[in-house]
C-alpha cells in the first residue's frame, strides 16, 4: 500500500517535471523561432489583430467598470480618514502597476488565450500539425512564434487603454457621481504617477504575453499528451490553457512586484 | 532484384502496452506503387508515419536505398524528407485558409521561388486537378471528392519523389473512389513518382498498383507482385480478400 503511494507520487513528480521541462523547451523553441529568416510580418499582424484590436472592446468595457469600482471604494475609503482628495493617486497608482496588467492579462487570455488553445488543439487531434511537418515546415515556429510577437506587442498595448480607461472611470465615479473636484482629481493621478510605476506595469504586461501565449500555445500543441484526443480533449486544453494562465498570471504578478517595486 | 528504395527490417513499435508493429519487413521500389492492406487499426499508418519521420521505431531499422536512416547525416536525413510527401486519410487541410494558400503553403514556406512562379505552379496543380474557380473557398465549403483532390494538389505541388497515401478514397463513393485511382495511377505515370498506399479497396486498388503487402498482427505476412497474388495459394491472403475473417 504505501510502495504504491510512494510510487504513484513519484510518477506524478517526475511527469510534473517533465512537463515543466517541455514547456521551457515549448518556450525557449518558439522564441529562438521568431528570429529565423523569413520573418512571418503578415502573421503577425494577422495575430495582433485577433489579439490586440479584437480586444478592445472588452478592454475598455472592463477598464471602465474597474476603475468606476475602484473610484467608489476608494473615495467610501479614503472619507474615512479625510483623503478623498487622494482619489486620482489611489486609482492611478492601483491601476497602472496592479490592476491594468493583470485584468488586461486576464481578460486577454479569456478571449484569445482560450481561442489559441482551441485553434491549435483542433489543429492537432485534426492531424494538421503533423501535415506542417510532413511539409516541413516548423509547427512552433509557423504557430507559436508569430503569437509571442504579437502578443508582446498587444499586451502593453492594451494595458495602457485599460489604464487609461479605469483612470477615466475613476474620475465618473469622483466627479461626475461623489462630486470631487476634477481638477484635485487629475492633479493628484498626474503628480502620483511616476515613470517607474508606468514602467513596471509594462514589464508585467510583457511578461504576462509571454507566459499565457506560452501556456495556451503549449496546452494546445500538446493536447493529445494532456486531454486525449476528440473535442473532449480539445475542451480540456481550452479550460487548462486559462485556468493554468490566470493562476501564471498571479504567481508572475507577485515575482515581479516583489523584485521591481 | 534492385535495392529497395525503402525497406523496413524487423521494424517494432509500441504504444504503452499496445503492441503494433511486431518485426516488420517490407521493401518498397523505386517508381512503384506499393499498397499496404489489412484490417482496420492493425498498423497500416504507423507503418507510412514511420517513413516520413512522424513516428520513431523501437527497434529495427529503416534502409533508404541500402542505408539505414539512422546512421545517415541529418543533411541526408532532411534531404530524404524533402522528397517526401503525405496525403492525410482525412485530407489534414488548414480550415483557416483558402484552397489556394493551402496548396500553396509548403511552396512559400519551404522555397524561394518567386511569387509568380508560386502562383504559376498552384494554378497548374489546380487545373491538373480540376480544381477550377475555388482558390478563394475554404475546404468547408467543398465536398468530400473535391477536399480529397485539394489534398492530393497540396501533395504534390513539391513535386515529391515518394508520396505516401493513407486511405485516399476513405469516405467516397464508389465513382469518386475510381477517379482518385485513377488520378493517383494517371499522375504516378506523369511524375513517375513512387507511392505506398494504404487502402482497403480490395479489389479495385489491385489494378492501380505494381505490389501489394498485407499487413496483419504487426507483420507483413504476404508481399508481392499483382501475379504473386494471382499465384499465391497464401490462405490468409485469399481469406483477406475474400473478405473473411484472418
């Protein structure tokens, strides 16, 4: 009974180590990839159009209603101890290193992270994947590269409109509803905000392109090791793929904030 | 007789405990067309995914003209593969592109022709093919006959020295069925390319090709010429075409 137990934990270990070494391979393949000769320019414009442009509307409409909640709370807050009128610095600084990159992350990854994983999960029980190789052609690099990129490009992107957005959001909620000044308002988020917290929004939101492409590229590629093949499979990839990115999502958001800030 | 252009010696594959290739020989020849038969899920394209690299055997060896393939350079590896081509037993076409990019696909990524000479090389294919009027249509849009043809187009764009076929009539009528017959016997004259085919058309696949393999419990257990069969006094072979239990 427990020769079972041990042995059943030590096959879960070694297939967990397995898969984390896939997955850096997974990574570090699709990233040399996009500095081989051609450059894939039309695909990845193709990508950053289903990721990027595709998403703005849910970017905005999220970054709206975050930053109408965060205005709400933070003035029911803030009026405690008589500092409402560090409002603008509250949602600001909350949204630029915290909020904007980690909801963009997540809504980003709701909407193309999960169409990634579908698209290349079908691709793969479809056998399409293997038709790349018979023609020789690079599956990582004909799939997964051009995504990265594209997502690199896309994440801070859209984490500067939801930024952006949810500051304008706070104002509503300041101004237009708990009758703040808007000029108190908008000086606060401009004196509050440093380049420094700008910048580590931007390096959470690279970093989130670069892990959720990753784990919805892979859960796809590898739909057959992890789901099983048939539309089962592909469904369980799908749900892998943004469950294991969101909790990716906060792991990294905590790495980064406890190193840059 | 000639080398073998491919020959499988003692070839063994398992899937965890699944059991398919048991010691498998088979010779295929230059410019021939060899069909594979057998029952269905007894191995017949893990045998084809075996030749194109897609699948790695456990043990035995796989001879390109005499040489074992794992002994080869990974330059002479490559350059073997790049004869290479596969067409899907469900055809494997990009549903994301239009039958044009689809055919066009391993041309662009894989050579520097220019584009017109791209363009000039599918619209060929297509017609060849008959094709006509559908490069701007998606493969859901087309039928079972004419994805079958669009895969067959895609195949052979490359211009391959050895085209692998698995089940290429699967899921057509028995007019279609023919027509990829006799496109495959018609374009394997034209290109004279070699094939292996995996099919169960017994007995119409006979009059397409020069050999036959019957492939059962993991081994080859007849190969040989059209007359060979015709001669054979193999039971299980009679039996297979007869279409009784083996």
């Amino acid at each position: 009974m427990l020769n079972k137990l041990i042995e059943k934990f030590g096959e879960k270990t070694i297939n967990l180590l397995k898969s984390f070494g896939r997955i850096i391979l997974f990574c570090f393949s699709g990233v040399t990839n996009i500095f081989t000769l051609p450059f894939q320019f039309a695909k990845i414009i193709e990508h950053m159009w289903f990721i990027g442009t595709k998403s703005i509307f849910v970017i905005i409409l999220t970054g709206l209603f975050t930053g109408m909640v965060l205005g709400l709370q933070g003035y029911y807050s803030l009026v405690k101890v008589g500092s409402e009128a560090a409002l603008g610095a509250a949602v600001s600084l909350t949204l630029i290193s915290e909020l904007g990159p980690v909801f963009t992350a997540i809504m980003v990854t709701a909407r193309a992270g999960s169409s990634m994983a579908a698209e290349i999960g079908v691709m793969r029980i479809s056998e399409q994947i293997d038709a790349l190789k018979t023609m020789h052609i690079n599956p990582v690099r004909f799939l997964f590269s051009p995504r990265i990129i594209a997502a690199a490009i896309s994440f801070p992107l859209l984490t500067a409109l939801f930024d952006v957005v949810g500051i304008f959001g706070g104002f509503i909620s300041g101004f237009m509803m708990l009758g703040i000044n808007k000029h108190v308002y908008m000086d606060t988020v401009i004196q509050s905000v440093k380049i420094h917290d700008i910048n580590v929004g931007f390096y959470k939101a690279f970093a989130f392109a670069l892990v959720t492409t990753t784990i919805c590229c892979y859960r796809g590629y590898y739909t057959h090791l992890y789901s099983g093949f048939g539309a089962r499979g592909v469904s369980l990839s799908t749900t892998n793929a943004v469950v294991h990115s969101c909790i990716a999502i906060f792991i990294f958001d905590y790495i980064i904030t406890f190193f840059w800030v | 007789m000639a080398i073998p252009l491919i020959q499988f010696i003692n070839v063994s594959k398992n899937f965890g405990e699944s059991h398919v290739l048991k010691g498998l020989n088979l010779s295929i020849y230059k410019g021939e067309i060899t069909a594979v038969i057998g029952k269905s899920g007894t191995g017949k394209s893990v045998l084809l995914k075996h030749i194109i690299g897609l699948v790695q055997q456990d043990s035995g060896q796989i001879l390109i003209e005499g040489q074992p393939l794992s002994q080869l350079s990974p330059k002479k590896i490559k350059l073997f593969y790049q004869k290479l081509s596969y067409m899907f037993q469900d055809n494997a076409l990009f549903d994301f592109m239009n039958i044009y990019d689809n055919i066009a696909l391993p041309l662009v990524e894989n050579s520097r022709f220019p584009k017109d000479q791209v363009n000039k090389k599918v619209l060929k294919r297509m017609d060849q093919l008959g094709l006509i009027d559908i490069e701007k249509k998606f493969p859901s849009q087309l039928s079972g006959g004419m994805r079958k043809r669009v895969a067959l187009a895609r195949a052979l764009v490359m211009d391959p020295e050895i085209v692998l076929f698995d089940e290429p009539t699967t899921g057509l009528d028995p007019i279609r069925k023919k027509k990829v017959h006799s496109m495959i016997q018609e374009y394997q004259k034209k290109f004279e390319f070699t094939a292996v085919i995996v099919s169960h058309d017994i007995p119409e696949i006979f009059n397409v090709v020069q050999r036959i393999a019957l492939l059962d419990d993991g081994i080859i257990k007849f190969e040989g010429t059209k007359k060979d069969i015709l001669d054979s006094q193999s039971k299980i072979l009679n039996d297979f075409i007869a279409g009784k239990d083996i």
